[in-house]
C-alpha cells in the first residue's frame, strides 16, 4: 500500500454528497468529501474510510 497523499483544499461537493474519482491509466483514487477536503491512496478502503470520518479530516 502506498502513502495517503496529502489533503488538498477544494470547493465543497454540491449536495453534502461523498465522490471518490478514478484517475485513468492508474491506480490513485480521490476521495472528495462533502466540505472539500481531498485524499488521494491507491486503496479504495483507505479512502472511504477516510471519507467516512469527517469531521476527524482536515477541511478547507
């Protein structure tokens, strides 16, 4: 498993909705949270389990 990458502030998602988003040709996934924050792992349970602990992620 590779190191969680670090959180990068962004406009919230619209809806309070949770997205996690692919990056074609590789293996990253981010994880976008409903307050902005973003993660990128390699690890699909990493990233929903850092989703899923909003507030305890850093936000914008």
């Amino acid at each position: 498993m590779s190191p969680a990458g670090p959180v990068i502030p962004a406009r919230p998602v619209s809806g309070g909705r949770l997205r996690v988003e692919w990056s074609p040709g590789s293996d990253r996934l981010t994880g976008i949270c409903h307050c902005g924050a973003r993660r990128t792992a390699e690890d699909p349970a990493e990233i929903w389990t850092w989703l899923l602990a909003h507030p305890g992620h850093g936000t914008p």
